[in-house]
C-alpha cells in the first residue's frame, strides 16, 4: 500500500465483483437501516467512492437451507412450463460507503439503506448471513487538506453516509473537523444521541449530541427543517449563518454530500465566500463502470466550445469539485 | 468419440472462438470490462456507435428502469471516428477479440464515410450499421424502418466495405422484420444482428413528465427477450437460414439457457447487453458455461443447436 504523505491518499484496489454477507443490520430514525458488510481483508478504498448493489435474489445461487447448502442440480425430473427467472429491479444501485472497520484481517464496510423504492427495500429487508451481490470499489474520493484548516463536513440525510467515512479518515490524520447535518425531523435522523438534541431555533449551534461525530471528537451543528432538533430550517442555513460570524485562521474546506438542492446551495455559499468545496453527487446509474452513459452531469470546461462538458458520475465522480459543477440539469 | 465442444462459430468473415459477443453500447469501448475479465475470452466485441463527429448524447436523465427492463436514450454519445480510431481502437486491438464497431450517422453520406474508414483499418473485424437507434431526431432508425431507404444505404456501404464483415442491426419497430432483413441481405449485408431496443415512454405518474428528457427511449432487458427470440425466428425462417446469412440474436441475454433459446431460434451467436449492467461478469459466465450446456444436449457445436426448434409446443 503506497501512502501519499501529504494528504494520506492510500492507492486504491481497481472494482471487483464480490458476494459480501451482511453480518449486521440495525435500524435507525425513520426509514434508514444500516447494513454492515464482511468485505475481503485486502479491501481497500477511500471515502466518497461506492459500492454497485444488485438488488434483487441470485436464483441462481445455491439456496441456503439450515445452513446445509443445496447445489444447483436437482435430483428431480425436469419440469416443463414457465418457471420465471428476474425477479425484482434490474440495474444495480449506488451506495456509498460509509464507515469502514477494520479488525485484524476482518474489514467491514457500512452502508446506509434509506427506503425509497423496490431497491432499497430488498436491501433494507436483507438478513444476517445474506450474501450481498456488490461491484466495487467504484469513484472518486474526497481529498483531505494539505494543511492544517478547519473541514466543514455539510450532511443531509443519507448524505451521511460518505461523510461519516470521511469524518474517521479526517480525525485520523488530525485534522480539525466541525460537522453540520440536516434532516426534514429529529425522529428522521439515522444517529445515536449522546443526549436529546434540543432545539435552538435560528442558531447554528455545535454540540456533542450526535454519536458518531462526537467519538471522532467532532462537534456536530444539527438542523431540521421543521425546527424539532438543533437549528430551524435547511442546513445550508445554518452554515451560512455560521459563515456569516467568520473564522479564525486559514479558510474552511467544505465537504458536502445530500440531495441536489442542498449542494447547490452548498456551491453558492462556497462560491460567495471562496471556499474550496468538494461534493458528492448522487445520479441514476445503469451500469457504476463508465460503459452505459447514463450518469452524466454537466461541468465547466472552458476547453470546449459550449464551455461545458458531460462528465460520468460514476466514473469522474461521484465526488467532484463543487465550484466546478453546472447545476441546471438533475 | 470425442466429447470436445468446439465452441467456434463463423459470422460474415468473423471466426468467432465462441457465440458470445458484447453488445453495442453495453460494454463501451471494450475496456471498461476489462476490470472484471479478460476481453479476449469473447467471440466479439461490439463496440458503442460511433459517428463521425464526436457527439454529447442527450440531456440527463438518460435512463429508466422499467419492470424487468429498462429504457434508455443516451443519445449516440461517443467520441467520433476519428479519436475512435486513434485512441480507442488500439486499446482494443491488444485483445485477442474480433472487433465489430458500430457506427451511427444522421446522413447515408456519414454512414458510408465512417465505414470506408473503417474498412481501411486492419483492427476492424466487422461494421455494424446501426439503422435501428430509436433515440436520435435524425438517421438511425429511419434507415432502420423503410425497406428502400435500407437497401439504399446498405448497397452504397457494401461498395465502401471490402474487407470487413457488414453486418445490419435491425430494427424490432417495424411491421414486418422480416422484409426489413430481405432488403439488408439483398443490398449485400453479410449478417444480420437483432434486435435493437424497442421504443417505450416511461411517464412519472407524479408529476405528469416523462422520466427521459429525450420522452421516449430504447426499452431492453429481459422484457424484450421473448420478441427478439421470435423476431429472430422469423428472419432465420424467412431469410437468414435460407439464404445461409448469420444471425446475431441481441435482446435479454443474461444466462445461458437464454443463449440456448436464441441458438434454437436461429442465432448463430449473441451479444450480451443490459445483463453487463446487471453483472459485468457476464459475458465469461456465458462463454464457460456454455460448453457444459451444448455437452448435456449432446451437441458438439452450437451450430448443432443454430435453428434447431421443435414443430410445436407441448400441448
């Protein structure tokens, strides 16, 4: 393994295809399971990349029964008539992967599974001991400071995810972190309360109250848009408010991950204050590996004549320059 | 007796090491599956159309997952001829792989250049016509689904095209497949590949739009396999079997019972495409399950199995 001294970028392994069993699940706030995964010890990636999910049964795969596992062939005649391969969604989806542990030879990766759709859903309703069909790892990954600045790490809801994987990687190389995370409601919010977040209505105000920022040693601003917990409206508003009190020392990086409309709002204020400011996007994706052209966004490219091109998510992100992106198009 | 499959299969002028090939546009420009195995393990590669200027594709979203499928209109996004043939190509040209490039164009002036040049490089196995793109305003599809048009663009390729196998991917949007195959194989076609993606609209019920910013795209997986096993049927039954024209059989191939089908329709190979979405590793799961399969049957060859269709089903 090949350490950049600077920035503690370790190279990555190229994506595999793996059968990874789901060792944990756990439920958190309103319809979020986090699902943790037994991944090969050589395992290597970097906060921000992802993992292909195929969400649907391997039929396959040998069954499982009592944990005796059956081969393929039956000892049966074969049966003649329709017996339907496919069952559930067809391409794959994007996870990021979130907190990775690691124990010895044994390496997990944590993801966070919000319901949405038959996808998320088949993930959600996986049990212990299922194996988990995942091509990865896939993207680009957040670059952590060359200095000694305050990283801003901007999370709405399962825009958690990466975030929390960057927040282990940010304390481990020492550098200074402060967290703001947003979600529609208190109840919502897929994290441990260290104690019950109280509400402090149009004040951004840093606490200890989340978990798993807190055990990082990183204090947490919270926001919900109905004002039940930390400050009252969208997390981009906190930290704009907290922009506007300025900073000590060198500027902020900011690190963002979350729904579209959060970004962009997380670009505007990294543009208005000249922050350097890296996101993670999230797109539909046919394929995760650069063949299916589906994922495109639109970036600033004074190279071409239109003086921006399409990029892959996928493969030139998911984790881009914020400052760099065109947002007109989802 | 030797109970050795040969799995080797002859396409136009291609000698194919096995009936599996990658499909347009599902597997780039070859290396992107590179990462999850060896290319060279594959009868062919079909590569993404190109155009002879490099083009954008269309605005985002591109894609949508239907039940059992999945459309699309990417837009003939690629990156032209000419970085095709100096960047992409030699890449390719380093696998052991047959290469069939695809090539797209809003004019038959731009089909017929792109394929004169195309001929001339030496690492071009074979030239698909794409006629058969639902997604593009202009060219692809018209060609695709006007039997004088077809024939038309097809003769003047086949005058451009000497060394390479011309092969014709058909359009499954017609009436009848089959007269679209006639006029391809009459103006010289080589072999025939179907079908391409079926026209569809997926519309979200929430909003009142229509989930593509392009309206409609190509609907494929395993949602369209059984209209391309009988579209394939029936251009084996009306053309491609008497007039000893190869069949490239696309549509749902994910396993190699699916491979099986499209043999016995009368393929004489297949190309894999949204299942290297589903499973990048599919193409070499196919190529070394296929062996076991033509064994079990007692074939020696999946030429053996090329149309090999029983009078009538069970009743």
């Amino acid at each position: 393994m090949k350490a950049d001294a600077a920035t503690g970028n370790v190279n990555v392994l190229p994506a595999r295809r793996l059968k990874l069993p789901v060792l944990d699940r756990r439920h958190a706030g309103r319809e979020f399971v986090w699902l943790t995964l037994e991944a090969p010890a050589d395992w290597r990636s970097l906060p921000g990349q992802f993992v292909n999910v195929l969400c649907m049964p391997d039929e396959h795969a040998p069954a499982a029964t009592d944990g005796r596992v059956l081969d393929g062939e039956s000892v049966w005649p074969r049966t003649e008539g329709l017996e339907l391969a496919q069952p559930g969604p067809i391409v794959r989806r994007p996870y990021s992967i979130s907190r990775i542990r690691r124990e010895g030879d044994r390496v997990r990766l944590i993801l966070l599974v919000q319901r949405r759709g038959a996808g998320s859903r088949f993930l959600q309703e996986q049990p212990v001991g299922a194996a988990l069909d995942v091509v990865g790892p896939l993207g680009t990954y957040f670059t952590p400071p060359t200095d000694e600045r305050l990283c801003v790490l901007v999370s709405g809801g399962c825009g958690l995810a990466p975030i929390l994987g960057l927040a282990d990687r940010l304390a481990a190389l020492g550098k200074p972190c402060l967290s703001f995370f947003g979600c529609p409601t208190a109840a919502a919010m897929p994290v441990t309360f260290r104690t019950p977040p109280a509400a402090t209505r149009d004040r951004p105000e840093a606490t200890e109250a989340i978990e798993e920022f807190a055990a990082a040693g990183i204090p947490t601003v919270l926001a919900t848009d109905d004002g039940s917990a930390g400050f009252g409206g969208p997390v981009t508003a906190a930290l704009e408010t907290w922009l506007g009190e300025g900073w000590n020392g060198r500027p902020p990086a900011l690190y963002g991950c979350g729904p579209e409309p959060m970004l962009k709002a997380l670009a505007k204020l990294a543009e208005a204050h000249d922050l350097p400011c890296q996101v993670s996007l999230e797109r539909y994706m046919g394929c995760g590996v650069g063949v299916c052209l589906s994922c495109v966004a639109k970036r600033r490219d004074p190279a071409s004549n239109k003086g921006w091109t399409y990029f892959l998510t996928c493969r030139d992100g998911p984790v881009v320059d914020a400052r760099e992106m065109i947002w007109d198009e989802t | 007796m030797s109970d050795k499959v040969d799995l080797s299969v002859t396409v136009g002028r291609i000698r194919m090491k096995n009936p599996i090939a990658t499909a347009s546009g599902c597997s780039g420009y070859g290396e992107e599956l590179a990462a999850f195995f060896d290319p060279s393990i594959l009868g062919a590669i079909v590569t993404k159309s190109i155009t002879l200027a490099p083009c954008e594709g269309h605005p985002p979203p591109r894609l949508a997952e239907t039940r059992a499928g999945m459309l699309n209109a990417i837009g003939l996004a690629n990156v032209g001829l000419e970085a095709f043939l100096n960047e992409k190509l030699p890449a390719l040209a380093q696998y052991d792989v047959p290469v069939i490039v695809s090539v797209a164009g809003s004019t038959q002036e731009e089909y017929v250049e792109a394929a004169r040049a195309l001929d001339a490089a030496t690492d071009v196995a074979g030239i698909e016509l794409n006629v058969s793109c639902p997604n593009v305003e202009k060219g692809g599809m018209e060609f695709g689904v006007d039997a004088r048009l077809l024939a038309g663009l097809v003769e003047a390729a086949r005058q451009e095209v000497s060394r390479a196998t011309l092969i014709v991917k058909l359009s499954p949007n017609v009436t009848d497949i089959a007269s679209m195959a006639r006029a391809a194989v009459d103006a010289g076609a080589d072999a025939l590949s179907l079908i391409n993606t079926l026209r569809g609209l997926a519309v979200d019920p929430w909003t009142g739009r229509p989930v593509l910013t392009n309206v409609t795209g190509g609907l494929s997986g395993p949602a369209i396999k059984p209209v391309a096993l009988y579209m394939v049927r029936r251009v084996w039954e009306e053309v491609a079997g008497p007039r000893g024209v190869a069949i490239m059989g696309l549509g749902g191939i994910q396993f190699v019972e699916d491979v099986l089908e499209f043999l016995r329709a009368g393929a004489t190979c297949v190309a894999v495409g949204t299942a290297n979405f589903i499973n990048p590793e599919t193409g070499r799961e196919l190529v070394e399950g296929l062996g076991e399969a033509l064994r079990k049957l007692g074939c020696r060859s999946p030429r053996d199995l090329v149309g090999a269709l029983e009078a009538g089903g069970k009743t």
